[in-house]
C-alpha cells in the first residue's frame, strides 16, 4: 500500500491505462493511509469508499483518469453523499447529485474517495463546529490553512493523490503553500463550476490541487470542459495541460515583489520567496521588480467580495443567523453596506489594473509573489491580527497576498519553495497572463524542478 501511495496521479493513471493496477486497490490504499495518519490531521472526515468501490467496478481505461480517487472539496456536491459546508445547517444534507466540478471529473474518470474538511462556510483557517480542525501535516500545532486546508492537509499525508479545491481569496493558494503542495487558481471560466453560485460572478473559481505541477496539469485536463450550467465556462483542447508540461519552458522574464507594494508579509517568508525567484537566473531568465500598480486593489477585493457573499448568502442569514459564525454573519452583513460609489470605483480599480496587466504581459512572462504573508500560524488562533509586529484590521487581511492577484482575472499557481527556520513550508504565487494556463505550467514545471521541493512528499503528520 506504501508503494501505491508513493506513486504520483500521473504514475497511478499510466498504470491504470495499462491495466497494470486497478482503481479499487488504489481505494483501498487510501483507506488504509486515512486509517493510519487521518487521526492526526483530521483532513477527510467524510469517507464514500463503499461509492467509489462501486465506481471502480465500471472504471475504464480509455478516461482521462482512468478511475483514480480523488478526494472532494465539502464546498463541493457529491451524489448520495453528504455536503455540510462546515455547517451545523448542513451537517445532515446529504446530495442528490454531483455539481458540475465534480460530474465533469467523474465523467473523466475521477473515483470521489472522501470529502475533505473546511471552514465554516470560509475562511483562511481550516476549522468548523461540524469535523472540528484541521492540522497541518508538517507541525499539527499549526493550521493547514483554509478553506481548502483539508485538500491540502490529505495531498501531503499521502491519503489522495488529487484533490478539488476552491479560491475567492486565496482558499487554494494559502493551504498549498502552508502543506508545500501545488495548487491552481485557473482563469475565471476554465473549470466548470455548480449552481450554488453566482453564474456570472468571476472571482469565486474551481481548481486542481496535487502533490506537483504536472499532477496539477493531469486534473485540469480531466475538469476543464464548456457545461451549460456554468454560462463563463469554455472549451479547452483534450489533453492540453499534459502535454504542456512535457515540453517545459524556460521563463524569459519575469517580475517579482514581495508584498505587492500593498500588503504586510513576514521578513522570514519574503526572503525565502525572494531567494527561490532570484534562482530563475539559473535558468537564464532576466528578474525585475517591473509590477503593474496593485493600489486600491485590496479595497476593490473587499467590496465585491462583500457583494458576492451578500448575494449568495443573505436569505441564509435571515432563516439561521444564530448557526452561523460571528465572522461571517460580517461578512454577510458587510455586502448590505456597500454603496454604489464603494462598487463604482471597485470596478474602475479592476479596469485599471486588467489594463496594466495587459502593458506587463508584453514585456513579461509570469509574476511572482508570496502565497502567503506568514508561516502556518498557532492552530488554536481563529486568525492572525498582526504580521512582524504590525496590526491588521480585520481577519482576512493576513492572506490580502493571495485576494490583490484574484480581482485580476489571471490564473495564479501556488508552487512550493522553501521553508522557515522552524522547518514550516513556504510557496510562491506565480501568474500569467489570462487563459495562459498551459503555458503558466510549462514553466512552473522549469521552477519545480529547480527548486526541488516537491519530492519531500508524502509525509506522516509530525507533533513538531
């Protein structure tokens, strides 16, 4: 079973297309990895063996994925099993069907084996009152971030070999950098995403999470597809991604910065992130400091996350306002406020900036930032208030990093490269240009490589 759970997404389905290994022994070698190390992380707290045992009867060969197990965001529906969403509200909903993320990888032969652990409906930090807390594999004293801190926490452990996640403001990017695993925030459209969302909203993306980039690419070949009930979805050509990181690219230029000119980030994590940009010299590639101007794009975030979150979730808040969390009943409540001028100029700071994008993409290849402000914090702190002594003015401004880059319509790896003196992971952002998913990954796949981080994976959970 080690051996099984070793392997990469990309090894397991080469193996399965050859009928050399069969999706039901890869479910019952992560069964047994959840049994063994889940105790200690609490990644997946809902298991579906018994459905995916029965999928795995009819797998075949000729999918994209060829019947591997996945585990599956708890944002995301699974048919017959249970989606809570952290909730107390939800914690006995079971779903009727797959939403359109999940049916579009079941349809590509992806197995859901488990639903991983979330926020209360979100959140930078893994933690709800329905599974309790994530813990981050690396230090369980730490949080695995959120909210797909589970996805993360299960990839690292060696429980899946894939896994879904989701990203408003960074809920993909900071636990892929706090587990040191690969995750992609795609452009706006590229994956196929369910009803419960807003149709034409743009912030709010489904994307891949793995143990590596070309794990990575695997996934978004097998989620990427046009589906009716997703009007910004798009089609992509078969196979794109895979064959993209076969043929990695060098970068010729790219900018780094590491705050954005905007945001407060650990000394610590900046110069470690500083340090594995610089290394792209090794690969011939020119570096500068040449970003477009991020100024009001943290309050732009804010107010059409408000939006956004007032939107989906205001009738929620009328009928169980006394089971939901403090923090998000605020955010809920903070969508009410927004004013037309605050919504007016939060458009014209994304214009701007899209058009600035435009100029540094002609000039650029990838711009790299932290994925994080800090190192995985005290699991016991619901979130950060300050960074390096500095004061922050509300809960999510520690990840404001990763929300300055998701008003941009640009898709945004977050890739491994490093880590802290107390042995804690570090990751980079790493973005190009809109729809330039396939290159973005040929040359994160240059990175990855160069920085060698990625072959520290999968490991037991450690107490310290």
């Amino acid at each position: 079973m080690n051996e099984l759970i070793n392997l990469t997404a990309t090894e397991c389905v080469s193996l399965l297309k050859k009928g050399e290994l069969h999706s039901g022994e890869l479910i019952e070698a992560s069964v047994s990895r959840s049994l063994s190390v889940d105790k200690k992380v609490n990644a997946l707290p809902v298991r579906c063996s018994e459905r995916a045992l029965a999928q795995a009867k009819h797998a075949t060969r000729d999918t994209q994925l060829a019947g591997l197990p996945i585990a599956v965001k708890d944002y995301n529906d699974v048919g017959g099993v249970v989606t809570t969403y952290g909730s107390p509200i939800y914690a006995d909903s079971v779903a009727k069907t797959s939403d359109a993320t999940i049916a579009t990888l079941e349809a590509n032969g992806a197995i859901p084996v488990a639903k991983s652990n979330v926020p209360e409906w979100a959140g930078g930090h893994t933690f709800n009152p329905v599974f309790g807390t994530t813990r981050n594999p690396w230090n369980t004293t730490r949080s695995a971030g959120g909210s797909s801190g589970g996805s993360a926490a299960a990839l690292a452990t060696g429980q899946v070999w894939l896994a879904t996640g989701n990203d408003l403001g960074g809920s993909l990017r900071t636990p892929a950098a706090f587990n040191s695993v690969v995750g992609l925030r795609p452009s706006p459209g590229r994956v196929p995403r369910g009803s419960r969302l807003q149709p034409f909203d743009s912030l709010w993306v489904e994307g891949p999470m793995a143990r590596n980039v070309r794990d990575v690419a695997l996934m978004l070949d097998a989620c990427s597809e046009f589906n009716p009930a997703d009007p910004l979805s798009f089609n992509t050509p078969p196979g794109l991604f895979s064959r993209s990181v076969l043929q990695p690219v060098k970068p010729r230029r790219i900018a780094f910065s590491s705050n954005l000119g905007q945001v407060p980030v650990s000394k610590e994590v900046a110069g470690i992130c500083e340090f594995a940009a610089l290394r792209c010299t090794d690969l011939g590639t020119d570096v500068t400091n040449d970003i477009p101007d991020f100024s009001g794009a943290i309050d732009a975030f804010k107010t059409l996350r408000a939006v956004l979150v007032g939107t989906m979730m205001s009738d929620l808040l009328k009928d169980h306002r006394n089971q939901i969390a403090d923090e998000i009943v605020g955010n809920i409540e903070s969508g009410y406020k927004v004013t037309p001028e605050q919504l007016f100029t939060a458009e014209k700071t994304r214009a701007e900036l899209f058009r600035q994008l435009q100029t540094f993409f002609r000039s650029h290849d990838l711009l790299i930032c932290p994925a994080a402000s800090i190192e995985p914090f005290p699991v016991d702190q619901r979130f950060v208030t300050e960074i390096d002594g500095r004061q922050l003015d509300s809960y999510i401004d520690w990840f404001a990093i990763t929300f300055a880059l998701s008003i941009c319509g640009c898709p945004v790896l977050s890739l491994p490269c490093g880590f802290t003196k107390s042995g804690l992971p570090v990751g980079i952002q790493i973005m190009a240009r809109p729809r330039g998913e396939a290159m973005l990954l040929a040359m994160a796949q240059q990175i990855e490589t160069l920085l060698g981080v990625n072959s520290k994976l999968p490991i037991d959970p450690r107490e310290s």
